[in-house]
C-alpha cells in the first residue's frame, strides 16, 4: 500500500506539492524535529543553499535509518528567515524530492532558535509495514 495524493488543484497553482496526502490504515510513522542545516561537526553555512542542503541530507539520513526514503514523505513545513531565500532553496528542494509531492507548507518567520540558522525543516513519513 502507498500513500494517496489528492490534487484538488490548489497546490498546482502555487508550486511542486500536493494538497492532501492520505496515508493507509497500519502504516509507521517517522516525526523528525525542525532540523537546521548544521552539519554534524558543528560547522554550519553561511549561506541558504548550503544550509539547505546540509538539513535536506540530515532528512534523508533520517528517512534511510527508519527504512524509508522521500517517496514516503507525507507533509513537510519550511521554515526560512528571509523571503528572498526562496528561490534558492526551491531549487535544492527539487533538487532532494525530484517528482515527489508531499504536503507542504512554507513559512517565513522572524527568527530561529539560533539566530545564524537560516531554515529548519520538519518533516512527516509514512509507509506501510
């Protein structure tokens, strides 16, 4: 069993995602906290793109660890400091999703736990056992 999107076309008018995703009765979960684009080391980018692709990788790292990968994504919710960000990590998103289109949300909000984070991502899976 897999995941079902349902495209009302709302989110085709605004960019690569879908509006619903519904997942299958007796799937597992993956919950993943907001996460920076901080890399394991403690360094971390100056910049949005590099931010964005260290978080994307810790995503997917996370994905492969609980057995899934981005097809199981459900929902995501994005969190960017500066409006001007967006085109650049819209690109590295396409970038890690491909043809993929969870749920998404993204925001742009005034600060982050650590003023020098750019983004955080949050991010929901699901697949079946």
């Amino acid at each position: 069993m897999t995941n079902k999107l349902h495209d009302i076309g709302v989110a085709g008018q605004i960019g690569p995602y879908s509006d619903a995703v519904e997942v299958p009765p007796n799937s597992r979960w993956l919950f993943t906290a907001g996460t920076p684009g901080l890399a394991l080391d403690g360094d971390l980018p100056g910049d949005i793109t590099g931010q964005a692709e260290l978080a994307w990788t810790h995503i997917i790292t996370m994905l492969d660890r609980a057995g899934m990968g981005v097809k199981d994504l459900v929902k995501v919710t994005h969190y960017l400091l500066r409006a001007s960000d967006i085109p650049a990590y819209v690109k590295v998103r396409a970038r890690f999703l491909g043809d993929v289109r969870p749920a998404s949300m993204l925001l742009v909000i005034p600060e982050l736990v650590r003023p020098e984070f750019l983004l955080e991502i949050e991010a929901y899976a699901a697949t079946s056992y």
